[in-house]
C-alpha cells in the first residue's frame, strides 16, 4: 500500500528493535557490529518534528536506539530524501554519510555545513554532482571523499509472482519454530 508504514507498523517495527537492543545489552555484546537496520526514508521516522512530540519530554524510542544502539553492537543504515528533516540529535551521531544529489539549496547548505566542505566543493555539490557520483564523509578521513558508481539497471518494481514468493519466505521465516542463532542438528536416515 501507498502512503508509507502505519503507525501499527511503526510501533512494531520500532518495538523489536528495542528487544533486539534489550537483548544485545543481556547478552553483554559490545562494540561489535551484530545488528543492521537499513531505514528507507528514515526522514519519515526520524524527523526533527518527533524529538519535539512527546509528552513525557523523553527522547522518542526511535531517537533512542539510532543514537545508543552502536555501544550493544547496532548499527543504522539511514537513507533519507532530506538532510534536513532528520534530527540534528541523529545526525550529530551519523558515522559515515553518504550524500547524493541534493534537492535544493538548503539541503546544500545544510550538507556543506554538517561535512565542513569547502567552496569548491559546495559548488560541484551543488551544479555537478551527478547520478552515479556522491560525496562521502567518514570521520578518521579528515576530507570529503567524491565516490562514483555505475547507476542501477534494476527494475524498481516487481512482478505479482515475484511478490508472492517474497511473501511465501517471509511468512515460513516467521513461522519457523528455531530460534535464531541456534544450530540444528542434521540425522541421516
């Protein structure tokens, strides 16, 4: 369906990542990358309007776990249409950034301010940055890195077969009855 996840959806989704970094925290993992989350549009769920929204004047869940859940081994892959939108708690705490072409000029001064570029670089940012280019900030690497990749031919969309068989291993995934990371014994007959 259009429109994005509900807020059910979201509730849990948002719900088993706490467990999974409740977990992580009981089992003593630390600092090593044992979860990845990959959020699409994280714009949407880690909006700079959330950290504003609580009643209790907590930080949100979300906003919890993207800024906390690197010590117990999770790690947040967040892809968003804005850098703005996002949280500037969540961006303060982003490790490697990975920017594509900007949509407008706030965007661009947003991204030249939070990856410290230069002039020269603010303008290629902002007149030639081009599909299948992207500048990159890694923090141990003191300057903005220009990366280039052959763009995707995949087709973005899929096949109502396609669906169903997605659908089918997903539901026997979710019915299945061995716990993760647990080792199954093979017998021979």
């Amino acid at each position: 369906p259009g429109g994005g996840p509900t807020p059910a959806t979201r509730f849990v989704f948002w719900h088993r990542q706490h467990r999974r970094f409740k977990y992580l925290r009981h089992r003593g993992v630390r600092n090593t990358l044992h979860t990845l989350v990959v959020l699409d549009e994280g714009n949407m769920t880690l909006t700079r309007r959330l950290g504003q929204a609580t009643v209790t004047g907590m930080q949100p869940l979300p906003m919890t776990l993207v800024t906390q859940g690197r010590e117990p081994g999770m790690a947040f892959a967040i892809c968003s249409s804005s850098w703005t939108e996002i949280d500037p708690l969540v961006r303060s705490n982003l490790f490697l950034k990975t920017i594509l072409t900007p949509g407008e000029g706030r965007e661009t001064a947003a991204i030249t301010e939070a990856l410290r570029l230069t002039r020269a670089q603010t303008e290629f940012l902002a007149t030639r940055l081009a599909r299948g280019m992207a500048i990159l900030s890694y923090p141990p690497w003191p300057h903005a890195i220009l990366a280039t990749f052959q763009p995707s031919t995949e087709p973005k969309t899929i096949t109502a077969e396609q669906f169903r068989e997605v659908t089918e291993r997903t539901a026997a995934l979710c019915t299945s009855r061995v716990p993760p990371n647990t080792k199954t014994q093979e017998t021979s007959d």
